[in-house]
C-alpha cells in the first residue's frame, strides 16, 4: 500500500523544492456544499467532472488540477494505492479536502490502458456475492475491498474536521512503527515532526459523531473509477462502523461507469443509492454497455445522463447490455480509428463496414427477431476518453481545459 499526499497553500505552490505563484480558479466549494444531491446540478458535475478525469495523475497533479480548475482552492489531497498483481488488484483514490474541512471529495482512478493488471480486471467479470445483498462484479468488489479500510479512516479523520494530510501522516507512522517494541511513536503533523508517548494520539481518527454531519461527501469516478465509487457506497452504507460518513455523502457522479451488480444487487440499492447516484454517458460510450451479457445479467442503477452541445441532459431510458463483447468492442475499436483519423475512412475495409454497420442499425427496427443486429453495435472506444466527459462537464473550448 502507498499513501501519498499534497498539500496547495496560499502562500504558494511547492514544486521539488521551489515555489512558484499559483494560479487561483474558481472556488466551488460553498456551491458544493450547500446543493441538496435530489437532483443532478451542473457545477457539482464540473467539479467531479474535473476530480474523475485528473484522478488517472498522482497526488501533487490531482491537488494543482483541483486547485485551478476543479472549484477546490488550497486543498489537501491525499492518494491510497492498492497493488497486489496476484489478485489481479491494482487501484488508487484520492481524498481531496477543501481548506476550510466542510467538503470532501472521494475519486477513484479509471483503467490506465498502459495496466496489464487493469485491463485483465475490467475483462474478468465473474460474479461475487456481495455479502447477502445481491452479486456483483468480483473484480470490482476486490478492488474496493482493498481500498476501503484505509479510505475509511482517512475518511474518519477528514469529516471529523481533522487534517486530512496530518491522518495519513499518522496513518502511515502507524504501519511503520507497528513493528517497533517502543511504546513511544513519532507522529507527524504539516511540516512539524512532534513527538508522542500516547499511542491512542497516533492512530484514532477525529470522531466524526454527531446529531447532524458538518462535512459534506461526495463520490466520483470515471470508468472503472466510477464503478469503484458505487461499490464503497454501498460498503459504506453496511459497515455499521462508517455510519458518519454514509450520513455525509451528499451524492455520487461517475463518468462512463459499467455496470457493478445483477438485478439482486440493483433492487436492493436502487432506493438506497439510486437517489444520490448520477450516471453520465458521452455520445456513444462503449463501456457503460458492459459487462455484455455472455457475463451475466448485469444491470445499471441511479439516474442516467447523455451529453449534448449545452451539457448534460437526462436520459429517459438506460443503456443496453452489449450481447458480445467481442464484437462490440471490435466494433469499438473501428468506431475509434474512424473518428480519429479522418483520411482512414478512405480506405476501401473501412468505406465499406462504417455504411454497412448503419445499415444494419436502420434494419433492425424492421427484423426484432434477429439477434444478429445486437452484435454490431453503434459504439465507440474514443467517445469513452476522460477528456470528453471533462469537456461536456465544465463546457469549455477544447484545451482550455489544460490551463
């Protein structure tokens, strides 16, 4: 496991050792704050539009990015990787704190296509029963298995108002001193490095009870970070020990998520999560139509949005199961070259399947019958990009994101 943290200050952003001005953006924090999570609102999607797309960096990016442009000036971010090739379990979340403690942001990284251990998670989706609520992806369910226990008691420490970065200091002072045989262990606070005789002053998390949450939490991820973020909401909703923090989530915005559980598990959390839950969908995403159904019935949950040129909008009925995800993701990958290259489409294999792929999307009304037309869906692997759900969310001309 691997705790990293940064920290943006007012009086500076340190970079390896030097200093250099920083650059303000908007501070979306009271707005954040203060939205009710009942219904979609467009600046919380901005803002985890922003902290679901720079989630794929490190801690120090993620903290600058947030900073600039994800709403949350001066924060404390603090990053919790899992790796362990064996199980096929290789993830990351992210913490972000906004400097006055009231708001919380909890990102999980998406599939790096660079990740072997990623990529054979994604296609491995056997199903797990998730204790005796329902079955869900088991790669997933690891995954956030893994996670949890620490994300918990940094959690713990940030919703109870305490330094997020001081509790992974004392997280990680924690996990080396446990080994030690002196009582005495050293704790590290900001910049100062203060000793303690007490143990219980190391490790035990602010307590974060109380009649009525004053830290606001929210959830958000794309990809399989957005799968990721669903499952530790409902892990969360069940360990009876992290009772604060489900009284803090606010509500849930994943970005080009697939489907986590079967029917079983979405009857059950459809009430639970489903109300805080906003699932968004660019264009022709291939990913939220998985796993196919040669996996199992898996099913989605929570309320569903399409891109459009003004946003997102709502969409009246949910994405389909692919049948295959052989074909669909070949049919994917076609799509993706296509769009990306425009002299391809030139060419005489491409000219040819792109009309003929249309064609059999315009039959298909005319033959219900014909399981054949499911096969070749109207997908694309490039429509899946962080960079498109980023853009659609904080609706700013293409690169300006960057800046």
């Amino acid at each position: 496991m691997k705790i990293s943290t940064a920290t943006v200050s007012d009086v500076g952003e340190g970079v390896r050792g030097f200093e250099v001005e920083t650059n303000e953006g908007p501070d979306l924090v009271e707005t954040l704050k203060k939205s009710r999570g009942e219904t979609h609102d467009r600046i919380v999607a901005q803002c985890l539009g922003a902290a679901s797309a720079w989630a794929y960096s490190d801690a120090d990016t993620f903290a600058r990015a947030m900073h600039r442009r994800g709403g949350v000036p001066y924060n404390e971010t603090v990053s919790v990787r899992i790796t362990n090739n064996a199980l096929l379990v290789d993830t990351e979340a992210f913490v972000c704190q906004s400097k006055d403690k009231k708001l919380v942001i909890l990102a999980f990284g998406g599939t790096n296509p660079v990740n072997l251990i990623q990529l054979l998670l994604d296609v491995t989706p056997r199903r797990d029963q998730f204790w005796t609520v329902g079955r869900v992806h088991g790669s997933f369910f690891r995954s956030a298995l893994a996670l949890w226990p620490t994300l918990k008691k940094l959690l713990s420490f940030a919703i109870g108002g305490s330094s997020l970065c001081s509790g992974a200091e004392s997280e990680r002072g924690r996990t080396r001193e446990e080994c030690k045989p002196s009582r005495g262990k050293a704790r590290v606070n900001g910049s100062r490095n203060e000793a303690h005789d007490s143990q219980d002053d190391l490790c035990e998390p602010s307590s974060a009870d109380s009649e009525e949450p004053k830290t606001t939490l929210y959830l958000t991820g794309h990809s399989l970070g957005g799968a990721l973020a669903l499952l530790t909401a409902a892990i969360m909703y069940l360990d009876p020990d992290a009772a604060p923090l489900w009284e803090s989530v606010r509500a849930i915005y994943t970005y080009g998520q697939p489907m986590v559980g079967c029917s079983d598990f979405a009857e059950k959390f459809e009430d639970i999560l489903g109300r805080k839950l906003y699932r968004h969908i660019y264009r022709d995403d291939f990913v939220p139509t998985m796993p196919s159904r040669t996996a199992g019935q898996f099913q989605h949950i929570g309320a569903e949005l399409c891109s459009t040129e003004n946003g997102w909008l709502p969409h009246v009925t949910y994405v389909k199961q692919a049948p295959s995800f052989v074909t669909s993701f070949a049919s994917g990958i076609v799509n993706f070259f296509a769009e990306q290259v425009p002299d391809v489409r030139t060419l005489p294999f491409l000219s040819r399947l792109q009309p003929f792929q249309r064609v059999l999307q315009c039959l298909k009304p005319l033959v219900p019958t014909t399981p054949l037309f499911d096969y070749f869906p109207q997908v694309s692997l490039y429509d899946h990009l962080p960079v498109n759900y980023l853009r659609t969310s904080m609706i700013l001309p293409p690169g300006t994101e960057f800046l």
